[in-house]
C-alpha cells in the first residue's frame, strides 16, 4: 500500500480525477439551470447520450471534433426542447417525462447508428487526431471548458437579470409572474441551456475520452450528475467540488484495479470496483440530502392565471 | 361508463401517436412503416406457439407493471424493478441449488452443491418466497432512505440497479458458475423446483414454448393487487399518502410508513419475474436474462393507467412489440429492433403528456 502513494501515482489520480468529473460538470451545470427554474431534469442521462452519439457521428462523418461537439450541443437542445414542451406545455410528470428521454436514448442512436454503420452496438471509430485536443496528453480542452463554465455560470445565476428571473421562476413562480417575468418562457430556455450544457458533456465523454459512441455510455452519469447537483445545493461553486468528488472516486476505483488485493491474495473483483461511484452516490445523499433546500417550486408545473 | 371511455381514450391514443412518429422514423431510415409494423404485430396470435411466446413475454411485464404501479399509487417511482428482479432471480436460484439436491459435474467429477434436498412441493413454495422476499428487500431499500433521509427514489432505484446487477454477476463469476462452463450462469437448479409448463395441458402447443403456469400466478397477482389496493384498509392508506401525502398525514396515516410499504412490495413483485424465469424456463440463473422488462414495467404501468386490468392488457401488448422486435430486424432491410425501445419510450413520454386531459 505504502509504494503507491508516489507523487506520480497522485498526479494521475489528480489528473485522471479531473478528466472524469469533466462530464460531470457540464451536466450538473446543466441540470442546475433547469431545476434552479423548477423543472427537474431526470432526463440527464438522455441529453448526454444524445450529445455523444451526434458528436461521435458528426466527428466521424466531418472529421472535425470542433464542428462535432457543436453538432451534439445543437441536437442536445433539440431534444431538451421535446422534454421541455412535453413537461411545460403538457404538464407531464418531469421525472416519468425525464426517464422516457433517457430510454429514448438508449434506443434511438442504435436504430439510427444500426441504419448507417450497420452496428447497432457502436458508431464508427475516429482517428484520434480527429478527437478533441488534450494538452501535454493530460488536460483535454473540453475539461478547461467546463472548468471555466463554472465562474460563468455563477456570474449569469447571481449577477445577471436573467438569472435572478431563473431562480425566482423555481422559487415563487406566482411572484415572478407578477412582477413581469414570463416564467413559461424561462423555464424553455432554462430547460434547452441544461440540454446545451449535458450535450457538451457527452459529446466529450465520445469524441474526448473515447472515441466512438457505444450504446448506453454514459452508464448512469447522468443521474451522478444529479447526485452532485444535489450535493451542491443547486449552487454553481459547490457543483465543481461536488464533480470532483465524485470524479474522484471513479479515478481511485480504476487506479485500485490491479492494486489493491484482497485478504486472499487476489485482485478485487471488477465488479466491486464498478460499483463504487454507484455505492457512494447513495450514501452522499442519504447523509447530506437533509442539509440541502430544493429550489421550492421544483417539479410544480406553473400554470398562468387568468 | 363515460369514465371508463375516457381512461382507455387516451392510452389508446398516445399509442397511435407513437405509431405516428415510431413510422415518421422507419420512413426516414427507408424502409415501409406498414410493412414493419405489420412485422412487428403480425407475429403474435397466429398460431398457438406464437401465442405461447406472446403470453411467456407477457409474464413478467406482468409482474413488473404492478411493482411501478404500486409504487405510483403512493406516490413513488420505482425505476428499480430491474434490480429487484435480477437480486431476486439469483436468490431464486442459489435457494434451487442448494436446497434443491444440485450436484455439478466439474472436470468429470461430480460434487454436490446442494446442503440438503427438499421435497418438490417445499422446494417450490420455499423457491418462490425467496423471489418474493429477495425482491422485496432490494426495492425496501430505496423505500427507506427516503423514509428517513428523504433521498429522492429515482436516483437511489437506479444506483440500486448498477450495484444489484453487478452484485450478482460477481457471485455467479466466483462461486456458482460450473468452472469451465464458458457463459455466466450458475448451475442448474433441482428438478424438483421446476414449475410445469403450460404446453403439458394444452394439447397443440409445442413442448418448447416456455410459457409456465407463473403466467397464471401473474393473472392471480393482478387480481390480489386490484383487492389489496381498492379493497382494504392497507391499501387505502397507501394511496391515500400517494393522492397528497400531507392531507394523509393529517388524517393519521404515516407517509414514511407507507413508503416502506409500497417500495416492498413493489419490489416483491418485481422479484416475481424470477418465479418464471428461474423455475419455469432456464432453470438457473443466466447473467443478463432480462430484456429490460423493469423498465419496460414502467410503460406497461403508465399505459395501464396504473390499474391491474390495464396492466394485463398492457403487459400483452408490450408483449406483441417485443416479440415481433426479432421478425422486425429479420424481414426489414434498415430497421433493428431497438425500434421497440424507442416507441416504448414514445409511448411514455405521450402518455405522461396526455395525463393532464385525463384529470380533467
């Protein structure tokens, strides 16, 4: 145990930690636009899956990772806004709504990848000099993105009109109202920013880290992302330590492989390894979920009075 | 009766509207909505092996509807049936093996698994309880920490998936596959735990159709929910907390209590999918085995419109997707069969958009 902590076995934790919260951060991000104006975005999942399928297809078709990424943003948004049309104009359930965009995606990128690569399993592989750029092989360019993302965001959340109408449509829908902020139209861009934003993050999950789509790849970050969210108590600095975290944890399970040994001499079961960020998800929220404050209107359809 | 027309109208036509926009999908990957969903739903009643498979696919959707129904009548989503059931079929299974008299042939040598050999009868009853019981503490789980954290069940229900699933294939890996057996299975369970098949008594079908006399325990449980939820006390409570959970506190019902309540038994029927799957058709546990039929509970529920009746007809209808999914990849040139995960996923998200015209 002892001869791993080197300085070089920290730094690639450190760095390993970082390329898997990167994902993370996008999504929770945007989640956190979304539920900050009332909605509650269990559709995640789905918008990262739509985000890595176009971008691995538009990367590989194009060639061009920067034109990839935002074809993924773009079909994020698209989608963001079926879910926000369905959830705000129809008032359907958010969370029932939210899962069915994550089967969704689950199944249409394999009907469509099935149709042009004849593989329902995968799209095609792409050239790594055709994949996002990594700075002195450590850094991805998308991980900066997010990282720079979170000031940002803090800055439209806190310091912008726009953001104080996006947490008071989440507060006090009524309020809002009355005081002049169209709280539908918010909660449709709010909705469409978290698509944009989740997007990004799968897009980088296939055409960063990996470097094709397979199916399901995202294997529940989605929902991590949401784990952090909570964890962060809805708020933008919070969420980059809250991703960290849980970056963390994964970079520690997959340098654990091989390592650590059990009592018996032999290596840890994979699927003990596999399990851990999902383990530790439910412990954070069983332990810090008490201390957090939804945003009060979270998950009530608003519905314009006459 | 205007009531019962209005809740089968709109189940009827988020179905159709699915239709719509799965055929708009088909015609852009080029190949014939008609044909393919000809494809898709011919295959069905034709003959009674196709009938056999239609009502064996049913069966655990069946199970699965009720377990997300239960939870949604208080109030909860239960997207870890799919867990549930894969927790309960290996338990299922190990209580086969070794209580079931199993010996193994490893190598050419044979060694008994088993510690002791139960009468069939027993053997069964015990088999079944355990489906019941092993599904029941994996979906009380959830039901718990919202309980008494508050923790949001969807969340916990999928992270519950992950750890279940890999959980049981680490103990089918290292202890209860047959070293040398090259798929992921345990070995096979005794026969005395085996349940009939319906083919013994219905003289025409085909020996081969796995269709097992669990479809009839999943009309039965269809009937016990409807009286549990409508007919007592119990289940009076338990929708109550679901319809507003503060109006029920007021009037002295426990929503936590509650909670736990619904989540174990939804996860306890979840757990049934074994009772089929273990006992009646691959006699073991297969890593794997289900076709998502969790989540696919949760459209079969949601089309059901939350009601045993509407499940039944449900379940069976999902049934005819799936089974046609396999004729659908065969006989179109473009179209896999992932098709049916996305119309199940249209359906829900139609459904759940069409609920607001139902309250009304």
């Amino acid at each position: 145990m002892g001869d791993i902590l080197t300085p070089t076995f920290l730094l690639i934790l450190l760095f390993s930690s970082i390329r898997l919260a990167t994902p993370l951060i996008f999504a929770a991000l945007g989640g956190m636009f979304s539920e900050r104006a009332g909605v509650i975005n269990i559709a995640l999942e789905g918008l990262m899956l739509t985000g890595a399928f176009t971008a691995a297809v538009a990367t590989y078709e194009l060639s061009n990772p920067y034109i990839g990424f935002l074809c993924g943003v773009a079909a994020g948004a698209f989608v963001a806004l079926i879910f926000a049309i369905a959830v705000i104009k129809f008032e359907a359930d958010q969370v029932v709504a939210g899962f069915a965009v994550s089967l969704l995606m689950l199944g249409l990128p394999a009907v469509i990848s099935s149709r042009i690569y004849d593989s329902a399993g995968s799209t095609q592989q792409i050239a790594k000099e055709f994949l996002l750029p990594d700075f002195y092989n450590r850094i991805s360019i998308a991980s900066i993105l997010a990282f720079a993302l979170i000031p940002v965001c803090w800055y439209v959340l806190y310091k912008t009109p726009f953001g104080l109408r996006i947490r008071a449509a989440g507060e006090n829908p009524e309020a809002a109202d009355a005081a002049g902020v169209n709280v539908i139209k918010l909660r449709y861009v709010a909705v469409i920013m978290s698509g944009v934003l989740a997007a990004a993050g799968g897009a980088y999950l296939s055409i960063g880290q990996s470097s094709l789509f397979t199916r399901g790849m995202t294997a529940g970050r989605g929902y991590i992302a949401l784990a952090a969210l909570i964890l962060a108590k809805w708020k933008p600095i919070p969420v980059l330590f809250a991703c960290l975290f849980f970056g963390f944890t994964e970079a520690l399970a997959i340098q654990m492989q091989g390592v650590i040994k059990m009592p018996s001499g032999e290596d840890v079961p994979v699927q003990f390894i596999q399990m851990i960020p999902y383990v530790l998800t439910i412990i954070v929220l069983a332990g810090f979920i008490g201390l957090s404050r939804a945003p009060k209107a979270l998950g009530v359809p608003y519905r314009k009075e006459n | 009766m205007n009531k019962v027309f209005r809740e089968i109208t709109w189940p009827v036509v988020a179905v159709l509207a699915a239709f719509v926009v799965g055929g708009i999908i088909v015609l852009l990957i080029g190949d014939n909505p008609f044909v393919t969903f000809y494809h898709l739903i011919g295959n069905s009643f034709g003959s009674l092996n196709d009938i056999g498979y239609t009502l064996f696919i049913a069966t655990p959707l069946i199970f699965t509807g009720l377990a997300v129904a239960v939870a949604f009548r208080c109030g909860l989503l239960n997207i870890g049936a799919e867990g549930q059931l894969y927790i309960a079929a290996f338990a299922t299974a190990w209580v086969g093996i070794k209580f079931g008299g199993t010996v193994v042939t490893i190598f050419g040598k044979q060694e008994d698994w088993s510690w002791y050999s139960l009468p069939s009868i027993l053997l069964i009853l015990v088999c079944v309880l355990t489906a019941v019981i092993a599904g029941g503490i994996w979906g009380a789980i959830p039901g718990i920490l919202k309980a008494r954290f508050g923790s949001h069940e969807v969340i916990n229900t999928i992270m519950l998936n992950f750890i279940g699933i890999s959980l049981v294939s680490y103990f089918t890996q290292y202890y209860f596959k047959i070293p040398g057996d090259p798929i992921l299975q345990t070995a096979e369970i005794g026969k005395g735990a085996h349940i009939p098949r319906i083919s013994q008594y219905i003289p025409g079908m085909p020996d081969f159709v796995p269709l097992s006399v669990a479809f009839l325990l999943a009309i039965l449980m269809c009937v016990l929910v409807y009286i549990f939820l409508w007919k007592t006390k119990w289940g009076y409570e338990l929708r109550a907390v679901g319809e507003n959970a503060s109006a029920a506190e007021y009037g002295g019902i426990s929503p936590k209590k509650q909670i736990i309540i619904a989540m174990t038994i939804s996860g306890g029927l979840a757990g049934m999918v074994a009772i089929g799957e273990v006992l009646g058709y691959r006699y073991r546990y297969y890593d794997g085995f289900s076709d998502g039929w969790g989540f696919l509970g949760i459209a079969v529920a949601l089309l059901g419109r939350n009601h045993p009746l509407g499940i039944f007809i449900a379940a069976i209808f999902f049934a005819v997707l799936k089974r046609g999914e396999i004729f659908v990849d065969i006989e179109t040139k473009y179209v896999s069969k992932d098709l049916v995960e996305v119309l199940q996923a249209i359906i829900i998200i139609f459904v759940a958009s069409l609920q607001k015209f139902t309250r009304k």
